[in-house]
C-alpha cells in the first residue's frame, strides 16, 4: 500500500498553506511532519484525511481496499480525544471498537489495547476523572481498538509522560513494521523506525 | 449496520447519564402550557378550542431548545471527526443520531402533551388522537432538527440561528399536526391531515439526514 499526495495547494481562511506539496508514503514507512507552528502540519494531516478539499493537486492511495476511501482506512488522532467523560474508559473504548472495527475482531481485544496505553486498572473508571494524560491514552488507544492500514497522528506527544511517549512510539514502531502507514506531526524526536522527515515551511515566513 | 446502533446505544446512554437536554425540554414544555390557562384568563371554551395548538407550539419550541445538542458535543470534544472516518457513511450518523434525539426528546415531548392537555381542558376525545399524532410528528421535529443543528454546529451561542434555520421547516408539520387534532373532531375525521403529517415525517427521516450530511461535511473542513 502506498499513500501519494501529488502537487497539492491547500488554503486555509484565503491564506496559502501549502503550495505544490508531493510525497509518497509507502507500507512499513512513517512520515515525520516537522515544522515551526502554522506550518500547516495539521492542516496536511486533515486534508490527507480527506476533511479538508485541496484547491489543487490529489492525494490518493495506491494498493489498499478499493471500495473505501482513505479516510476509511485510516486511524485519525487530532488535537481533541474524543473522549466522552460519562462514560467509562472501557465503555468509551468498546464504542470506539463497535464503531470503527471489523466484527470479525478477537475477543480480549479491547482489554489488550487499554494494557498497551496502561489503562487496564482504570476501565471501570469514569472518563470525567482521567487526568490529562490518561485522557490522551484513552485518544490513543483507538489505534489499537481497529485494525486499520494508516495512521494520520496529529501531535500524539501532547500531555504524555516519558513513559507513555515510549508506549506509544512502539505502538507505531509495530504498526509500520507489519506493513502499515504513519503520518506523525511532531516537534519531539520519537525514536520512530524507518522514518523520514517533511519539514514544511511555513510560506508566510518564507515570502 | 452494526455500527450504526453502537451509535444509537450511545448516544441513548449519554441522555440518560448526562439528562439535562431531556430535563430541559421537558420542564420548558411544562412551563408555557401551565403559564398559557393563567395568561388567557379561565374561558374552559376558549382554552379547548385552542388546546391542541399551543401545545402543537410548545412542543416544537422545547424541541428546538435541545436540538443543539445532536452535534454540538461530538463536534467540542472531536468524536465527529472520529465519527467521519467510519465506514457508516456520514448520512447514516446523522440518522442515528437523529433517531436517538428522537428517542430521548420527541417521545417523552408526546408523552407528556395529553398530561398537560388536562390543564387546558382538552376534550377527552382527542387524547388518543392528540398522542398519535405528536408520536407521528415528532419524527420530523427530530429530523429536520438534525439539519439546522448541523449547520450551526461551529456557531457559538447559535440557538437563534438554529430557530431561524429551523422553525420555517417546522411549518407544515404544526398546520398538520394541529388540523389533524381539530379534523377528528369534525365530519370528515382526521384521515387526511393525519396521513399528510406521516408522509412529512416519512420525507423528513430520508431526506433530513442527507442535507445533514452534508451541512457536516462543510463543517468538517
């Protein structure tokens, strides 16, 4: 599987945010997006996700199912969590596994991605108490709730001790080496394997 | 489809744990039927004659009061993003959550009318077709809801924007609603206006998500 973006030309608000951006990402790759604030990171990882329209320029993906877009296939962790505090950790979890997974998934599978983001002792618990962090794990375990080819990470360090940062950097580290895809917008250097970086410029800087 | 109602079962889970937009409408509903007896003075003719509208109207204004709430939470705290990368196409989210806004609002709201008809002396007669047809019309209260809520999902403080968006919608389903209370009254009975308020319900649940869909999808930009 392979996830191509060819000459895109992004806008955001009338302000040119990318302009005539290509890459290609293949399975077992990640793409470190690096850049200063207002580079237009996000704003990449949205469009990739298929949120936002280019006004130019395509990106498409080569080799995975051809019945579903990218954003089908793709696991896409924002700013926000996405976590719902009346609920609990395993009752938000089993939402997001419902939701987003194939039935055909194994029994204990929700359990084991809530051990990976070391959430396992707090399932029970309510997701308004989480602290940040824990809230962030919780974003994060939606990973590992669904199988999926392609992982769009938006700032994934945010609010992560060194210990989570670690769990999660392994976490991709896995995804990539079983033949997935990882976009990661990050100012932290993750040890992420087979990576390479896009540094994006941000073109009100440059001019 | 299995998605669909771990959708449902969510979202009727939140309503109840999180109640405020159930208590909300319910309580308002509540307030400007006891308020009208006392506003219009004690004709008991009067208050049958007109029974079955202001409660046609109350109803759709404290529908309107928790219709912000179908997306406004997913869309503060990222689900809807999250929402918009499953394999349920964005117009059946929208169903679902429509349907759960539905569940947890439109039915309590049609519940509680005949209650509060006792307070303007509605005629005993029209209860059961008073309960059919806020059962039957509350659909499209939900539905068509859902559009002006997805339109006003990012707009701060929007719930007069949502009234404007909304209320004209709201239109045929109050002409019909109440006609068919007052038709079952007269000769002819209340087939027709009835059936024509099923049909706007009907067209509203297969057309109302579409528009919202698509209202989500700008919103997602």
């Amino acid at each position: 599987m392979q996830l191509i973006a060819e000459d895109l030309i992004i806008e955001r608000g009338g302000r040119l945010v990318i302009d005539g951006l290509s890459f290609a990402v293949s399975a077992g790759e990640t793409l470190v997006l690096a850049g200063a604030n207002g580079a237009g990171k996000t704003t990449l990882l949205r469009t990739l996700a298929g949120y936002i329209r280019p006004s130019a320029g395509s990106v498409r993906c080569d080799g995975g199912d051809d019945e579903l877009t990218i954003a089908e296939q793709a696991h896409v962790i924002g700013h926000a969590n996405a976590v719902k505090s009346s609920l609990t950790v395993f009752e938000n979890a089993t939402f997001w596994s419902e939701f987003l997974g194939s039935p055909n998934e194994t029994d204990g599978h929700i359990e084991s991605a809530l051990r990976h983001f070391g959430l396992d002792d707090l399932a029970e618990f309510p997701a308004a108490y989480l602290s940040a962090g824990q809230r962030r794990r919780l974003g994060l375990s939606r990973l590992l709730l669904a199988k999926r080819p392609l992982w769009l990470l938006d700032e994934p360090t945010v609010s992560l001790d060194v210990a989570s940062t670690e769990r999660l950097v392994s976490a991709v580290n896995d995804h990539t080496r079983s033949g997935g895809l990882a976009i990661v917008a990050t100012h932290l250097p993750l040890a992420l394997e087979r990576a390479r970086t896009l540094e994006l410029v941000s073109l009100r800087m440059a001019a | 489809m299995n998605s669909f109602w771990a959708l449902v079962r969510r979202d009727l889970r939140l309503a109840v744990r999180e109640g405020g937009a159930i208590g909300t409408a319910l309580g308002f509903f509540l307030i400007v039927v006891s308020l009208m007896p006392l506003g219009l003075g004690p004709d008991l003719n009067l208050l049958a004659r007109i029974a079955a509208g202001i409660l046609w109207i109350a109803l759709l204004l404290a529908a309107l009061l928790s219709l912000n709430r179908i997306f406004e939470a997913d869309y503060e705290d990222g689900t809807l993003d999250v929402l918009a990368t499953g394999t349920l196409p964005l117009e059946l989210v929208a169903t679902a959550k429509s349907l759960a806004h539905w569940l947890t609002t439109g039915i309590p709201l049609a519940l509680l009318a005949p209650v509060l008809g006792i307070l303007l002396n509605l005629d005993l007669a029209s209860y059961p077709i008073l309960v059919g047809t806020t059962l039957v019309g509350t659909p499209a209260v939900s539905f068509l809801g859902a559009i002006g809520a997805a339109l006003t999902v990012k707009a701060r403080r929007g719930g007069l924007l949502l009234a404007l968006v909304v209320l004209p919608l709201y239109v045929p389903t109050l002409i019909f609603g109440i006609s068919a209370v007052s038709a079952a009254a007269g000769p002819a009975g209340m087939g027709a206006a009835f059936l024509i308020l099923a049909a706007i319900s009907l067209a509203a649940v297969v057309l109302g998500p579409i528009a919202a869909a698509a209202a989500l999808r700008i919103q997602l930009q």
